[in-house]
C-alpha cells in the first residue's frame, strides 16, 4: 500500500467521514467563512483526496485554517463533515512530528511558529 493510501485509511479511521461520498456540489465552500483564504478550499480538498492526492491536502495550509465552525457539514447534501476531515490531516501532521502534545508545557517559541488552529485543536484533546 503506498503512502497516500495509507494516509487516506487513517483520514477515514480519524474523521468517521467518507470522502469518497462527496459529488463536488460546492456547498461546503460556498458556506465557508474562511474560504477564500484556504488553499485547497474544502470541495477542492476533497476532490485532491479523492483523487488520491492526500499529501497535497495534508501538506497544505487550507487544513490550519479551517475555523471548525461546521457549516460545511450542515450544509453538505451528503452530510460529509469537511471539519472533522481537516482536524483528521492536522492530527496526521502533529503525530508526525511527536506522539502528543501537552499545551501546558508549550514554551513562548513554539507558540509563535505552532498555527494557532494546531494549538487549539491540541489543548482541546487535553481539556475534554
């Protein structure tokens, strides 16, 4: 099994979501609030992941900017939740550089190069 394969089973272990549903309406990038800054934008993630193009999705900054605020999944005709798909590539992303994180111990530096929305989903693991 090659990479990206590999990687597109642990999207769908992480996020529940099958990306193989969605038929590219758009929805989810029209409802985005923060669309237009995200590259890929959600339908077009999802389309790369179809594709098998995972590393282009996981390598991107369209996942760091998603605000998790899931109105792509409600307005999804198929009820794939984009949200739940990108927070699933930013934990492949941070269980790539270490195992876990604990916010408690983050030091001033890190806080600076760390992407805010890393910071947030990582404390969120650890105050649930």
């Amino acid at each position: 099994m090659d990479n990206n394969a590999r990687l597109l089973r642990q999207i769908a272990e992480l996020s529940g979501e099958d990306v193989a549903l969605c038929f590219q309406c758009g929805q989810c990038t029209g409802g985005c609030p923060v669309a237009e800054e995200m590259d890929p934008k959600p339908r077009e993630a999802m389309l790369l992941l179809q594709l098998g193009m995972v590393d282009r999705v996981v390598n991107s900054r369209g996942i760091w900017l998603c605000a998790s605020c899931l109105t792509c999944g409600t307005r999804c005709p198929r009820r794939i939740d984009y949200a739940k798909v990108a927070e699933a590539c930013r934990a492949i992303v941070l269980r790539g550089t270490r195992s876990e994180y604990d916010p408690d111990n983050a030091i001033p530096a890190e806080l600076e190069e760390v992407p805010q929305q890393a910071f947030i989903a990582a404390y969120r693991k650890f105050a649930g």
